[in-house]
C-alpha cells in the first residue's frame, strides 16, 4: 500500500500521456468487479446494472448539445456522470463536452486579459485517481490545443496543488495562467468534474457559467477531432512534490524545534480513502520525521473501495477512528478525494469534524490574531458562536455554499475588518495566510503544528482545546421536496411566512428570530436550541436544520413546525419528511 502512494509523483518527464499504464489499471479493475464494484454499491444502496464497463464506449455517450453544457454547471464548477453502468444515472459528462470546456477556458483566460504575459496561455491539468479522469484529461487537453494553448499534465494531483501551480511566486510553482482539477469531489467513482483556478483563485459561478455558454460554440469542432482518435501530445510535469515541499516548510517553520525533523516522535495515521491524499504521508508527514504506522487507504484507486473519501460520512470517520486507537497514534487526519477538505481525530479516538473542526482552527487563528472575525456557513451551533467569543474573536455565521463563505471573508478583508479563517462545516475551509484557498492539507499542517507544540511543552492533546465547546445534545437536517420548476419563489414565500410565524411568538420556548440571518429564517430559544429554514442553493429542496440542548427537544420542536405547515397546507412543499422524526 505504501509503495503505491509514492507511485504519486513520478519523477521522469515524458512527452505524451500514460494511458497504457492506465489500459492495464482499467483491466485490473474489470477483473475485480465483483469483490469492489458490488460491495461498493450494496454500501451505498445502488445497484450496478450488467453492462458496466471502466471505461463507457462511444455508443453510449449521449449528443453533446448546449442544453446538456449548461447543465454541467454545479455553481463554481462542473459536475456530471462519466462513466455508464449505474442504473437510473446516464453519462452526462463526456470527452467531447470536456474538450468543449477545454476551449472555453482557453478563451475565457485570453479575454479577461490573464494571458497577456504569454499569449499561448499555458493551461496544467491535474486529476484525481477517478477512472474516467485520464480520458477526461486527454480531451480537456486537446480542446487547449485546439485553442492554441499549451496543455500541461500534472498527473495525479489535488485541487489546492492545482491552485498553486498558478501563483505568481515562482519559487512555489510554474505560475500556469490557468489550471484545471479533475474531480467530483466526495462522490461516487462514476461522478467526474472540473474546478478551475487562476492565481486569482477559483472561479466563481458566473465565470463557469460564461464558459459552460461559451463551450457550445464548439460542439462541431469537438465531434470532429475526437473522431480523429489517438492521445493528445501533452508534457508531463507533475507538481504534487513541489506542493509537499510547501506543506513541509511550514511545519518546520511553524514548529519551529531548530530542526529538520520536528515531528520526530510523533505518530500520525493518514486516512486517505484511495483519493489523492497519500502523499500527506510518504511526502510530508515522513520526511519529518513522523511515523505514519497504521495509516490506511494510501495508494489511489478511483473505485473507493475501502469507504467514501468524505470526512463528513460517519464510516469513514469510524474507519480512521479504528486506526488511530489501535496503532496508539497522537492523531489522525481525514482527506476527501481531491484534498480541499479534512478532518482530524485525536489520540483517544475524538472525531474532530465539522463544529468541533471549527472550533479548533478558530483557537489557531484567534491566537495569532485576537479580535478578529471567523465566517462560517448558516448551520453551526450556538455552542461555536459562545466558544468563538470566549477565545476573544467575533463569529460571523453566513450563508451554506465554501464559496459564499470564503468569499465573504475576502470582502471583509478588503474592508479592512480581519477575517483570518472562512471555513463551512462541511470541513471547506480558507486561510487569509494561505491565499483564501480551501485547502485541506494546509488545515491539517497548522492543527499538527498545534499538537506538536502542545506535547512538546508537556501539555495534552488537541482534544483539550475543546473542553470549552458546549456541544448540542441533539441534532438533526431533514430536507423538504418542492413539486414546483419555479422553487426558489416557493421557497422564498414559505421562509417569508415562517419568519413571520416566529415573530408572531408561534413557536415554544420562545423562539425569536436570530439577529443576523443572511439565508433563510434561523430562530433560537436561550439556552434550549435553535431551528433553521432555507432553501437549497441549487436543488428543489428546503433544509430544515433543529439542535436542542434539552432531552426530546428536536422532536418538540419539529412537531411544533409539522402542525405549522399541515395549518399552511402548501401545495407544493413536501414536508412530510418531519413527521417521521
């Protein structure tokens, strides 16, 4: 497993794609079919049809068209299903959409003046260890070309690596004018994406929409010369060594021992789920010293066969919580596919994740800088807020979405008011320190520099930062289906008239609104709980979020809201959904 994951970043330069090493890797896959792919979808309640194949053919690759362009878009980037096979989910991202994609970055770079230094505009192109990510890479690459770019492969990689291999400062990279990540992120092995960055960051919504628009100018061009067959002639250039060589710098600089092993002694296990964060251990954590007995998930493999690589989902956190016990390790770190997330456990088995994750980066931040303001997303506890304000800091709860929250956190910036960490309880979060990018690996450099330090000075573990966190009793997000094309409108007319209900002094006890509400209605009850209701960012759904501090307080609280919609009777918002509580 360890010999796989230093396969990662190859060190020979060659002049055109590995897709023989990757014929042989589909082959060894089809022939696992049954011991991966079956109990990878049993798991999740799916079950895979007969004619699954790696690697979809060209006959069952829906007509690229601008209709199935646009609906690739999943706000800041793409996502879609790239390989066939799972029942009731047909390909919707395809070689000749990607190579569509590939032109329209090319021209939305050159017409937003980020090429003028180079007007060949140089395009790196990294992926995670999805199967469909090397044909997906050729066509992103040919659709560069095509455009007069150059196409650069960087292999395996992770999405904060690909944002850095676009930075000015040449000492940390090649300074790319563009760069893309394949990836879907947490999802299935059959899902597949694009994120793109510029030195400027990722883009956001509107400018992968211009180019999801701009990409079926090219439909035409794409049937042709993905017709033509072969591989693109791309040069290799792996980053991910020189991105390692970034995290280990800053943990002999934030340790700062007067060493060049300042994590000797200290045992951390790594818990990849076969995404792209093996190298965490064998290129970071080791050459430091570190002793990494016991990690697991190491080497890539994009059938996850193991568990999903999603520190939000409870088997993987259990999985890693397993290893960290039984190898007596000091911590643990979670990685999601493509690395922009984590989440840590500590050296007896506390999952630190979401409010608690928070809470810890927000102790490592308001040290450096008290007084400053935290953003999150909408659906943190009341707890954080109390613990954000006792370490001094001031906690802005903003809306769900990493974006919405970083990008707040920029704007503050540029206000003046200090806003040194943005962070959703998704585990998404940025760093003003570390160029506001969503960087998993980085979260976990400065909480391991934390707990280096803290058992270096003969103190405990990371866990006792949070001794202070009044955790809820209960929780509990249930999500309410709207039957209506036009759902934002519902949803925003159901908020309306909850929020006036609230106000009313409909809900017990005494629910009030919350003084600061950026998405939906959020109502608190002084130390009792608190309820929120939104709508879905993209989806025909609203999220109702309940935590209590008391006993049956989430089932009080969601029968109280269950008799509000039966006395509302909305034709069309579903929420049966709470009644089953």
């Amino acid at each position: 497993m360890r010999a796989a994951a230093f396969a990662f970043c190859p060190q020979k330069t060659t002049e055109t794609t590995p897709f023989r090493v990757f014929e042989q890797r589909r082959r060894h896959h089809q022939q696992r079919i049954g011991r991966h792919f079956i109990t990878e979808f049993y798991r999740r309640k799916r079950r895979p049809s007969s004619s699954f194949s790696a690697l979809s053919s060209s006959s069952e690759m829906p007509k690229t068209t601008p209709e199935s362009l646009k609906r690739l878009q999943n706000g800041s980037d793409v996502r879609g299903v790239a390989l066939a096979g799972v029942e009731n989910e047909p390909i919707t991202i395809t070689p000749e959409s990607v190579f569509c994609l590939g032109c329209a970055f090319v021209d939305w770079l050159r017409e937003t003046e980020k090429c003028t230094n180079n007007p060949m505009c140089t395009v790196g192109i990294g992926r995670d260890p999805r199967l469909s990510g090397p044909s997906l890479k050729d066509a992103f690459a040919r659709g560069v070309q095509f455009k007069g770019g150059v196409a650069i492969d960087c292999e395996l990689s992770t999405t904060p690596a690909c944002f850095f291999a676009t930075v000015s400062n040449r000492e940390l990279g090649p300074a790319y004018e563009g760069c893309v990540m394949l990836t879907a992120s947490h999802l299935p092995f059959n899902r597949n994406g694009i994120k793109f960055f510029t030195k400027d960051g990722g883009l956001d919504k509107k400018d992968v929409g211009f180019m999801c628009e701009r990409a079926a100018e090219y439909i035409a061009e794409a049937e042709k010369e993905m017709a033509k067959g072969g591989e693109a002639k791309i040069e290799s250039r792996p980053y991910i060594d020189k991105y390692s060589s970034i995290l280990r710098d800053k943990i002999i600089k934030g340790i700062n021992d007067g060493t060049n092993e300042p994590l000797k002694g200290f045992k951390i296990v790594v818990d990849a789920g076969n995404g792209s964060g093996g190298f965490f251990a064998t290129k970071v954590l080791e050459p430091l010293g570190a002793d990494c007995t016991g990690s697991q998930f190491l080497d890539p493999d994009g059938m996850f066969p193991n568990h999903a690589p999603n520190p939000e989902e409870k088997e993987a956190m259990e999985s890693a919580t397993k290893a960290v016990l039984a190898s007596k390790a000091d911590l643990g770190i979670v990685f999601d596919t493509d690395v922009d997330r984590s989440a840590v456990i500590d050296s007896f088995g506390k999952e630190i994740n979401r409010n608690k994750l928070i809470a810890v980066l927000s102790h490592i931040a308001l040290q450096k800088e008290p007084g400053s303001t935290i953003v999150t997303d909408s659906v943190t506890s009341s707890g954080l807020k109390t613990f954000i304000e006792s370490k001094g800091g001031i906690h802005l709860r903003y809306m769900r979405g990493y974006k919405n929250v970083i990008n707040k956190g920029i704007e503050l910036n540029s206000k003046g008011i200090n806003a040194p960490l943005m962070i959703e309880t998704s585990g998404h979060g940025a760093m003003k320190e570390n160029y506001n990018l969503d960087d998993g690996a980085y979260l976990a450099v400065k909480i391991i520099i934390e707990a280096v330090k803290r058992k270096n000075a003969g103190g405990g573990g990371i866990g006792e930062i949070l001794e202070s966190l009044k955790e809820p009793l209960e929780s509990l997000e249930v999500r309410l289906k709207i039957a209506n094309p036009e759902f934002k409108k519902v949803g925003s007319d159901v908020i309306e008239q909850f929020k006036q209900a609230i106000e009313s002094g409909y809900f017990e006890p005494n629910f009030v609104c919350a003084k600061e509400n950026f998405e939906g209605i959020r109502a608190e009850s002084e130390a009792k709980g608190w309820f929120l209701l939104r709508s879905s960012l993209h989806d025909p759904v609203m999220v109702l979020n309940i935590e209590s501090d008391e006993e049956g307080g989430v089932k009080k609280y969601a029968e109280q809201i269950v008799k509000w919609f039966e006395e509302k009777k909305f034709a069309d918002v579903d929420a049966s959904a709470i009644a089953t509580i």
